[in-house]
C-alpha cells in the first residue's frame, strides 16, 4: 500500500506540543496568587473602610446619577445617530455633507475638552433666547443660570455619541449584501418594509457589539462629569475623601460600582447578540459549544464505522 492509500484515523490525533503555553500558564498562576496575596494582605486597601461605604447614601445617590447620565445621553446619542446616518447615507449633497462635517468635528475632539466647553457655553453666549430672528423674543434666560452641569453633561455626552454611533449604524448598514437590496426593490418592496424586514435585521449583528461597547464606555465615561461638578459616582467618592483622607478605598468602592455596572451590561450584551446572531457561524461563546458536540458527534461516528467494519 503505497503512502497516499495509508488510511489516518483522526480520532487518534493528537496536538503538537506547545511547552511555552505552559511557561506563560506558570507564570500567569504566579502573578495571579502574588495579586490575591496584595489583595488579601495588604492593609493599605482597608477592605473595612470599603465595605462600610459601599451602599453609603452619598455613593449610591453617584451610581443613581451616573446610570441616569448614561442613559440619557445614549439615548440622545441613539437617536441623533440616526438622523446623522440617514443624511450621511442620503443622495442630497448638502445633508451628506452637513452629517460628515458633524461626525468629523464631534469624533475629532476630546469629550472633555467638550464638557468643559458646554459648561463654559455662558462665555460665548451670555444670553440665550428664543424667538423670531430680527423680531420679538418669546423666551430669554443667562446661560450660566441655564447651563448647569447635569445639562452640560448631557448635552456634551448626547453630542459626542451621536458621532460614533452614527459610524456604527452606516458600518452595519453596508455589511448587507447590496444584492439582497436590489432583489428586494425588484420585488417591488417598499423602502421602509426593506429596511425594517431586509437590512436591519441583518445590520443588527454588526450594530449590537460596538453599541453596548459604547454604552459600556459612556457608564464609565461618565466619570468625566467630575471635572464640571457633576454629582455622578466618581464626585461623589471624591467628595467622601476629601474629608477623610481614605483615597485608596473610596476609589476601590467607585471601582467596584462600575465593574457591576459594565457586568450587568455585559450580560444583556451576551443575550442581544444571541438573539440577533442566531443562525451565524460566528457566534461567541454558542459557537464555542457547537464545535465541541460536532467534534464528539465527528468522533462517534468514527467510532461507529471502525466498530462496523470490524
């Protein structure tokens, strides 16, 4: 039997050999316990202090401010993105362009460097007012009275979002096949039921990934507000040390919140994208599992045969 003809059983095959996967697990271990001993040993972390002002009110009045923030501007971000994506996408020159100058210039500077800018907005525009151009005004106010920090944080977070998710939605959008598009106008499917019924559904496994991983980023971002007086998490354990001298762990407390917060965020990530991501090859952790029942039901039925052919 020559070389070619030699049958391989692959349910015999086995992994080369990797021993540097074992040095860097070795390694890893090491520095895990060396971190679990800091953590457990050292007394600068004053876990006691830390547990005592973990559901203080003042710290659980942040976490109320700092969800409350995240999620106004998304939504602000949410919706304004669209409107920024349907101009962006559109065939008139002037909207493509007007969406494109918005997104360039909200992308293109830092967020705190535009917090700060809204909540100083009383230096540009000392009065605002609404009203008929050249004609009567129906409303006036000063705009430092106006512009407090929670409407600046609002206004500054909504605003940048708007740019990145306007990005995200155009990214999902043109991940959908153009042919699919085209079948669908030649079946005479109006434009909003091939949106809704075509393009989005399919948008979605593209769009659902980076939006919770800007929300994700703006319940973290948040913490920015501390820079204008915004009472969120961050302030509000700012406040607690500045009295009592305790930085260390009044920061592992605003630490521990957020970590909880992007968990549960997560976790509604994870069941969205198993949602939309049904029927895909590509599929997180479900693909993951899928492979290894294919690999038993490959390896049984080998089994089969050979037991068969005995």
């Amino acid at each position: 039997m020559s070389h070619q003809d030699a049958a391989v059983d692959v349910a015999e095959a086995r992994s080369p050999r990797r021993p540097w996967t074992w040095v860097i697990t070795a390694i890893a271990l090491v520095f895990g316990a060396w971190l679990v001993q800091l953590l457990l040993t050292n007394p600068n972390f004053e876990w006691d202090v830390v547990a005592t002002y973990l559901n203080s009110e003042t710290v659980l009045q942040g976490v109320v401010m700092t969800l409350f923030l995240t999620a106004t501007a998304m939504a602000i971000g949410l919706v304004l993105g669209g409107i920024l994506v349907v101009c962006r996408m559109s065939d008139n020159v002037v909207l493509r362009v007007l969406a494109s100058a918005y997104i360039w210039f909200f992308r293109g500077t830092p967020q705190l460097v535009q917090l700060i800018f809204w909540f100083n907005i009383g230096l540009l525009v000392p009065v605002v007012s609404i009203g008929i151009p050249f004609g009567p005004t129906f409303f006036s106010a000063e705009s430092n009275e106006l512009v407090t920090p929670l409407l600046a944080a609002i206004v500054g977070l909504g605003l940048h979002e708007a740019a990145y998710q306007a990005e995200i939605y155009r990214g999902g959008l043109l991940s959908v096949d153009e042919g699919q598009v085209e079948a669908a106008k030649a079946l005479g499917m109006k434009p909003a039921r091939l949106f809704f019924r075509i393009q989005l559904p399919q948008a979605m496994r593209f769009i659902v990934p980076p939006t919770f991983s800007a929300i994700i980023g703006m319940a973290k971002g948040t913490s920015l507000v501390s820079v204008i007086g915004g009472a969120e998490l961050l302030f509000s354990v700012q406040e607690i040390y500045s009295q009592t001298y305790q930085t260390i762990p009044l920061l592992i407390v605003a630490s521990l919140w957020y970590l909880f917060i992007t968990t549960v965020l997560n976790g509604v990530q994870f069941f969205i994208e198993r949602h939309y991501g049904r029927g895909a090859s590509r599929n997180g952790s479900a693909s993951m599992i899928g492979r290894f029942f294919d690999r038993r039901a490959v390896n049984r039925s080998i089994n089969l045969t050979r037991g068969s052919e005995s």
